[in-house]
C-alpha cells in the first residue's frame, strides 16, 4: 500500500530543526521580551546580509511589509501603481490600502512574470510606482523594469514574497527596487510560525520611515511623529525565523534540485507545459506550476491517486468580487485568465523524495496516456 503525497508538508523540515527552533524559544520566553527586542534586531541584521541590503524591517506580514513600503515611498490617493495582472491579490490590496489605483499589466506567457514590454503603455501622468511580483519563485526581468522606471521617474517595489534568494543577473531579488515587501508566512521558503514580513532596502530614509510606520509613528516610547501602525514583526517570529535562516541555501538547492527532477520526468508531454525559467534569471521553485488544458482532469486524477496540489491562483485578481468596483471584466487580461483557467502547482517541499517526485511523474505520465 502506497502512502499519499501531500501537496506541502512541514512536518520533516520541521523535525530536523526541533531542538534549535525550541532552544529559540526558550531563550525569547527567558527574556521576557516579546516585542522590538534582540531577536528581532538580530534577524533584521542577519536577513539584511542575506539579501545584500543596507536594512531589513521586520513586520507583521507580506501585505503589511508592501503596505508600508509603499507609504513609505509616499504613494497614496490618486496615485497610479503598475502591477502583474496574475499575482496573489495581497499585492494588489497593498497599493489599494493606501488609496492608490492598481492598474494591471499581462505577464509574458512564457516565466508568467510581467511583461517590461507592456509596462511602458501603461504609463499615465498619475503613474507612481511598479511594483514587479517574484512570481512562484522566479526572478522578474528587473534590469529592463529599473531602466523603464529610471526613464519616467517611477519608484520600485518588489514583491519578493514568492522568491527568497532569487536572482537576475546575479543581483538578489529584494535588492533592485527602493524598498521591498516579502512574507514570512508559514509555506514561503522561508517561512515563520505564524504571520511575518519585512521590507528590504538600502535607503536610510525609507528605513526610518518604515521603522516609523510600523510602530505607532514612534522610535522613542510615547512620542509619536506620525500617524502609525502596529505591523511589527514578534520576537518569537524573529528568533525561529533566524534558526531557518541558517538553512534556506540548502533549502533552496533542495528545491531547485526537486523541480529539476520534475523537469526531467515530465519532459516531452504533449498539453503540458513546463515552467520556463528566463535565461538571466534563478527560479527558487517556491511554487512548481505546470499548464495543461485539461487541469481539472488532471488534478482529479491525481487526487484519485492520493496526490495533492493545488492552483495558484484559480480566480485572476481582476475577477474578484472584491474589485467588482474596478470596473475590469473578463476578457481584460487574456493571458492571465489563461494561466488560471490552466496552471497546477505540483507537490514540492523541503525533505519530499526522489521517489515522490518519481511517483508524481508517472501518475502525470499514465493519466496521459489513457
Ligand atoms: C506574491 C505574494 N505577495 C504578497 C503575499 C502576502 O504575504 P502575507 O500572506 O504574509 O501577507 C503573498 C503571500 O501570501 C504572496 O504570495
């Protein structure tokens, strides 16, 4: 009897790090420290250096971390903000929270991140900011989006969420735009116990903004110099996150070494599409999505076979309800509602085997043929 595999699951990464993420542990419940102490001044510095920044800023989530990067860069009503049409909708609602306007641009077809030919069309006197989304772990084609950006005097705001330690030329995502948003939810590739964020950057201005922003409008206790938020990252966060930190080289070479497997076994089936990685970029494979026509099928099938997966992302941002006052209707973004009608997110995730994968493949491969 076969056992299933599911579409994520933590429990064997988390087994190998038991005894140090309970260490981290208690050594924040012996400080008595919970808030803005030294597990996150350490982490601020250590993911700082990981992602070749001047600054890290530790805070509550991936949405909060773009909320306040833009802020941050003073965008705010009546502001345009340049966005891929197929990202998760936190990168949207960031620039929505602050009362700017998203105005979507398509992905190319091929590495579904944004299109830099499209960007430039999209230009309007009130165009503030692009914000390029690291989709499911590949690299954006950031010399071509900073040029475009340098050229119309627009600010950068990556959202890295998806894309920890990718790159394009050799330079680190979350390292190109002015300040950048990632998340440290629990299945991001390097991923809390709970909500997390931070913004990168390498401007001392927008650091103390966001160090500002995040906490109340306040750096000294009770004096408060503008209108703030509580979005700060937790010391607990902070502490496990710096024990995982020690690991995400390997994680990611783990990921990477799972999704050349894929690409190997799953080579050369006709209607499925594998993911195409651009040729200046890394692809960390946060995600390893593959298209198909016949999606649906092809999940239930390999559901019938004990296998999870799931589709990231079902419903393109312009199609949700929650932006019905928009005014976008179906057939707007055509490629982005093509990779929803056809994207699958296969099973990948730190400790799967070989055997896994192999499984994966020839259930792919027998629904196929028959
Ligand atoms: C591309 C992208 N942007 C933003 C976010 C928001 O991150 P969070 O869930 O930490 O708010 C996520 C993850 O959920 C994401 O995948």
């Amino acid at each position: 009897m076969q056992t299933g595999i599911p579409f994520y699951n933590l429990a064997p990464m988390h087994g190998t790090i038991w005894a140090e993420m309970a260490d981290a542990f208690q050594n924040v419940y012996g400080s008595c420290q919970f808030v803005l102490g030294q597990a996150v001044k350490n982490f601020e510095h250590a993911y700082a250096q990981l992602n070749q920044v001047k600054y890290a800023i530790g805070v509550s989530s991936g949405l909060d971390a773009l909320l306040l990067a833009l802020k941050a860069c003073g965008i705010g009503q009546g502001d345009e903000v340049i966005v891929p049409a197929n990202t998760y909708i936190a990168s949207i609602l960031a620039i929505c929270h602050v009362g700017a306007k998203p105005v979507l641009v398509e992905p190319r077809p091929d590495t579904y991140n944004i299109n830099p030919e499209l960007i430039e069309q999209a230009i309007t006197p009130h165009t503030k900011a692009v914000m390029p989304v690291h989709l499911y772990g590949q690299a954006c084609e950031m010399d071509a989006i900073m040029q475009i950006a340098a050229r119309h005097g627009l600010k950068v705001i990556e959202d890295n969420a998806q894309a920890h330690l990718a790159a394009f030329k050799g330079k680190l995502t979350g390292s190109w735009g002015d300040a950048n948003g990632t998340s440290f939810y629990p299945s991001k590739n390097l991923g809390a116990l709970g909500d997390g964020g931070a913004v990168t950057t390498s401007h001392d201005e927008l650091a103390n903004r966001i160090r500002l922003l995040r906490n109340c409008g306040s750096l000294v206790k009770y004096e408060n110099e503008t209108i703030g938020y509580n979005m700060r990252l937790d010391e607990l966060q902070a502490a496990f996150l710096s024990v995982k930190m020690r690991y995400i080289h390997k994680w990611t070479a783990e990921r990477q070494q799972l999704a050349a497997l894929y690409q190997q076994l799953l080579a050369g089936i006709d209607d499925l599409i594998l993911p195409i990685t651009h040729t200046q970029a890394t692809h960390v494979y946060h995600l390893y999505v593959v298209r198909t026509r016949r999606r649906d099928a092809l999940q239930q099938y390999l559901a019938a076979h004990q296998i999870g997966t799931l589709i990231h992302y079902p419903i393109p941002p312009h199609l949700q309800r929650a932006f019905r006052h928009m005014g976008w209707q179906k057939g707007d973004f055509p490629i982005a509602e093509e990779l929803a009608a056809t994207c699958l997110s296969l099973p990948l995730w730190i400790g799967m085997t070989s055997e896994q994968v192999e499984r994966v493949a020839a259930v792919v491969h027998k629904f196929y043929s028959t």
